[in-house]
C-alpha cells in the first residue's frame, strides 16, 4: 500500500512534516488495531475493549452529531460562558432554517444523510431552549 505526500513547491516544510506524522500515525494505529485482534491476559483484553469501545463512540458521535457541529456548540458554548449565555440561544436557534434555505436552493450535490442530521440536531436545540 503507497502512501504520497503531494503539497506545493512552497508548503514543502509543512508537506513532509504531514506527510511524516501521516505515516507514522497510519503505522501506529494498525498496529493498535492488529493488537485488539486477538489480546492475551485481562489487561489487554481490557485494552482492546477500550479501543473498540472508543472507536464506536467516535463513530457515533461523526454518525448523528458531526465533527464539524461538535466544534461549532463547543466554540459557541465557549463564547457564551465568557461573554453572554445568549449567544448560544441565537447561535443555535436559526441553524436549521439556514441548512434549510441552502438545501432548497441549491438542491444538487446535497448530503442528504448530513443534511437530516444537521436541521434535526439543530431544530432539537432550538426547541429545547
């Protein structure tokens, strides 16, 4: 299996410390997975109970919350605990209408799995508030 860096000519120190740490992070991790196959002892049974666990909670949360919504709440909730609480009551509230309006508008190339997700998480906001 090939791994390929491709960056430009002027992001060339930045490109093969990426690609770097890709490679290493790829190499790390299946050797994590092949060692959650089949553990030996209490304690790596325990451990590759962990990472199967954690690995489906991941999933989860990319599945019916989003990465990106994830960090747009926890951006929003920090702004509301330093400044003012409503900045998270409209940040949240008019989500769903604008995911709305952007999907009726464009109406090609739309997620539609992503989209559901996004106006339910953010209409069950906005209603619960």
């Amino acid at each position: 299996k090939g791994h390929h860096g491709f960056y430009p000519a002027w992001a060339a120190p930045f490109g093969k410390l990426l690609h770097y740490l890709s490679f290493r992070y790829n190499k790390a991790f299946r050797s994590l997975f092949l060692y959650t196959i089949n553990p030996d002892g209490a304690w790596n049974k325990f451990v590759a109970w962990n990472v199967v666990f954690w690995t489906k909670v991941v999933n989860w949360s990319e599945e019916n919350i989003g990465y990106s919504n994830i960090g747009y709440l926890v951006c929003l909730g920090l702004a509301a605990a330093v400044v003012d609480w409503r900045i998270f009551l409209v940040g949240t509230s008019f989500v769903h209408y604008i995911r709305y309006i952007n999907t009726y508008y464009h109406r090609e190339g739309v997620a539609y799995n992503v989209f559901k997700r996004d106006v339910f998480l953010f209409k069950i906001l906005a209603v619960s508030q």
